[in-house]
C-alpha cells in the first residue's frame, strides 16, 4: 500500500467517525444532539450543543433511535485521564429523560429545567426507588427520635425490640427504647416501618445475605445513651 492510499482511507476513517457522533438538529425534538462543556451550578448542569463529543473532555448525546452515549473518563480523577464512551437508552417523557446505562448509576432520570438550540440546562431527578428509600430514612429518623428522646439514667426502664426486615427474611436489627414514651405508638411505628421495608425489598427487588441480626442481651446506660450489649 502506498503513501497516498494510506491517506485516503486515514481520512475516510475519520470522516465516518466523526460523522458518527454528529446529531442533525431536529427543531421537532431539541434534545436530540450533543451537549459538552458541562457547568456545574448546585443543583443544575448547563451544557452547550457541540457538533461532536470531544475526544477530551465530558459530554453526552441524544440520538433518534433512543440512543445515550456519555463521554467519560470514569471515577479515576488521576492525570493523565483517557476518555472513553458508554452506552446507554433513554425516554423522554414530560420533560423527565429517563436514562438506563449498563455501568453505575444504572438507573436515573434528569429533568429539563430549560432547552434551546444551543443550550440544556438539567437536574438530577430522584427515581421512584430513591424516593421510596427516603420515605424509609425519614420513618426510621423518626422511630429514632422517640427512642432516644429520654435520657438513660436506669436501665430497669428501659427495653429493646426488632424493627426492619432484610430481603432473605428476619429484622434489620434492634432498637432500644424507654418504658417512659408513649410505647404503644412507638411499637406501631416500628411496624408500619417493618412493612414498608418488606414492600420496599419486593418491589425494587432488593437482595440482602441471610446472616440473622443478633440478638442483645441487655442494655447499658452510657453518659445518657442506650447501648446494647450482645
């Protein structure tokens, strides 16, 4: 193969790579396209349309088939950093594109906070799981609230039960709690929590190990605190 020839299909090879990652603007759907230089600001990233995704730096691109594709260089943060793609599909549904992508985070969803020819601007929307998770946080900070809202100063007031359920089956763990609190709605706290777990483990297909929580044998007060002891 000669000089000229070798050339000729370098360039070929370009040109169809290049075009590869060109997205025509489509005034029908303004999603569709390539957005680079992200800038970050709280809670929002603004990107600008780019004919292409840069071979150095961070981008994602929208395409007619339902195609993602964000230009990385991955966790590691360490120069020199190497670029790649990762691939993805994505809906787009009342303002919310739903993305699904084989590497972390496999599931997630944006929403567009404002869309123009040349600039996208977006935030992180919670998914349905996120949200049901923090639904659980929230009870169980609640559960803590009440638990520990007397000080320990006897231990003879003091009891403990199990709260939470793990997908292989049996309580999360034990809680202390004082005799002195409204404990018939402390305990129906803790099972309302329980049952909200065991719907959240089924419908996200949540998996646990199948160790059972251990069982404590007694309470001690420590400069205010319940501790249990196993």
């Amino acid at each position: 193969m000669n000089f000229k020839n070798s050339i000729l299909i370098l360039f070929t090879l370009l040109f169809f790579s290049c075009e590869e990652n060109q997205i025509t603007l489509d005034a029908d759907n303004l999603l569709l396209g390539n957005w680079v230089e992200p800038v970050y600001n709280g809670e929002t990233t603004t990107y600008k349309r780019g004919e292409s995704l840069p071979n150095k730096g961070y981008g994602i691109s929208f395409n007619q088939q339902n195609i993602y594709t964000e230009r990385t260089s991955g966790w590691c943060g360490t120069p020199p950093l190497s670029y790649f793609n990762v691939e993805g599909t994505f809906e787009l549904k009342n303002q919310i594109i739903n993305i699904s992508k084989q590497s972390f985070p496999t599931d997630y969803a944006l929403k567009i906070v404002s869309l123009t020819e040349t600039e996208l601007v977006v935030k992180k929307e919670l998914t349905e799981q996120e949200i049901d998770h923090k639904n659980l946080i929230d009870l169980f900070t609640e559960i803590e609230e009440l638990a520990y809202s007397i000080s320990c100063t006897d231990i003879n007031n003091w009891s403990f039960t199990a709260y939470g359920a793990k997908a292989c089956g049996g309580p999360q763990g034990y809680i202390p709690y004082s005799n002195q609190i409204d404990i018939d709605a402390f305990l129906e706290k803790i099972k309302i929590y329980t049952q909200a777990e065991k719907d959240y483990n089924e419908k996200h297909g949540i998996i646990s190990d199948c160790a059972l929580a251990a069982t404590p044998v007694s309470i001690e007060c420590q400069n205010g605190y319940p501790i249990l002891k196993y």
